[in-house]
C-alpha cells in the first residue's frame, strides 16, 4: 500500500526563504506543498482550513512568532506536526518546548530537511513506532542549543563564498551594516552572517565587549589598536584587523566612549 505525500504548509515572512524551502521539499520527495504563508495570523488561517501534516514555521515573523502560532495551533488541537526553520538555534530549546518534530537550521540542508520529513511521518503513522533515541548528533544539538540558552555558546557561522566557517565571537573584531548584509570581520577573515541586522547580531554577542559605536557599526572595544580624533570632538576606531579599518563613533557613542577609556 503506497504511503500519501505529506501535506505540508511552509511558513516564512522571506519570499525567497519560502521559494527555497519548495524546491527543496520537491527535491526531497513525497511531499505536497499545500500552502504557502508569509506571517504568523495567515499560517493560523491557513492551518485551520488546508489541516497540513506538517508545518514548516519560521521563528521571527510579522504579526505572530512562529512559537506563538505553534502553542495556539496546539491549543485550538490542530492536529499538524510542527518543523522550525530559523537561523537562530538559540531557540532550539523552545522548539522542543512545543513539542516540535524538529527544528532546522538556515540555511537548510537537504539531508537534515529529510531526517526531519522521516520523524513527522513516524508521527502520523497509525500506530506511531517507539520514540527513536537521540542519536549523537541531536544529543549535540541540543547541548549546543542549552548553552546558547545560557550564554556559554560563543560561536557564529559566517558565509565566505561556498563555505560556512564556524568563529568565536571572541575573534570578531567588527561587524557592519553593507548592501543589506551583516559583514563580519576576524584577524584571518570576513564573511557575511546569518542575521539580517546588527540588532540581532548584537543580541548574541557580550554588550559589555561588543559595542554599537555607529548606526552600521558594531565594534569589539578589546581590539581597539588606535584612537583617531576627528571633527566635532568626535573619534574614529583604528581597528585591529589587517587593514587597520577605521570605524566612526557616533555622537551618541562618544560620551560613553570618552567615560569608558577615560579620555
């Protein structure tokens, strides 16, 4: 007896996120995108009419999150499996908090984006099997989620070219705002990070070492090399990176620059 496609509703505010998802869905086979939503009240609407088999939600959304979507679709007993798919793992742990079938990581693998299609169908089977035990790599990812959790996991993932290179937060030495992009610089490279604003990236990083000098700047204040004065008894950082990259203070930021190295 042939198994149906999962019908799934793909949940993200990004047009291009959800257009990726799709295609890797169709690649991954067995699955029927039913629906697609681009804020949390439109995922409500459109679980309660389409009744998906597994919902694929984004975390940051406009209108609700995709954690409140999830805990009120189990509260009305929609009875969809639920898939995060967010660039922050920090919310990993929330995921599982909702009872979630996984969460994914963006971008998305398609390998990981079928493990979790194989653990939604072990749900919905008729008579679901056994809980599978954490393998390794999700008794890792959990770890790694709890730390991030409680401010032990200082690592981030930068994009340079192809690849994605793992850093401590500990050898970022600035991070700025560039053609709508998060460019992050190290001693030994630069590439491009997840977060879509310094905002979010600030939020990972330690206040009390990462500072918001400028609007579209974001400093680590221990790899100042040189203090430049410039017009208007404001300053700019000489930073410790190979090209000595200089980065303005803000009005804002120069008081608080002057108190902090006692200028």
């Amino acid at each position: 007896m042939t198994t149906p496609a999962l019908r799934a509703l793909v949940v993200d505010d990004e047009q291009l996120a959800r257009e990726e998802l799709c295609f890797l869905l169709e690649q991954a086979g067995d699955v029927d995108v039913v629906g697609q939503a681009a804020d949390g009240p439109s995922a409500m609407r459109l679980a309660g009419e389409l009744k998906p088999d597994v919902l694929f939600l984004d975390v940051q959304m406009p209108g609700l999150t995709g954690f409140e979507v999830a805990r009120r679709l189990i509260q009305a007993d929609v009875p969809s499996q639920i898939v995060f798919v967010t660039a922050f793992d920090q919310y990993a742990v929330d995921a599982f908090t909702v009872n979630a079938v996984d969460y994914l990581l963006k971008p998305v693998d398609l390998d990981r984006l079928e493990q979790a299609l194989n653990r939604a169908r072990r749900r919905l089977a008729p008579e679901p099997a056994a809980p599978m035990p954490l393998s390794p790599d999700d008794l890792e990812r959990v770890i790694e989620a709890v730390q991030a959790r409680q401010g032990r996991r200082d690592q981030l993932a930068l994009r340079a070219g192809e690849r994605f290179v793992l850093v401590h937060a500990e050898e970022i030495v600035h991070a700025s705002l560039v053609d709508d992009a998060i460019l992050v610089v190290t001693n030994s490279m630069s590439g491009t990070s997840n977060y879509r604003t310094l905002d979010e990236l600030s939020a990972r990083l330690d206040p009390s070492v990462f500072w918001r000098v400028h609007r579209s700047h974001l400093v680590n204040i221990t790899k100042i090399k040189e203090i430049v004065p410039w017009f208007s008894r404001n300053y700019l950082l000489k930073m410790k990176d190979p090209k000595a990259t200089e980065r303005p203070v803000s009005r804002a930021q120069t008081r608080r620059l002057r108190e902090y190295l006692q200028l």
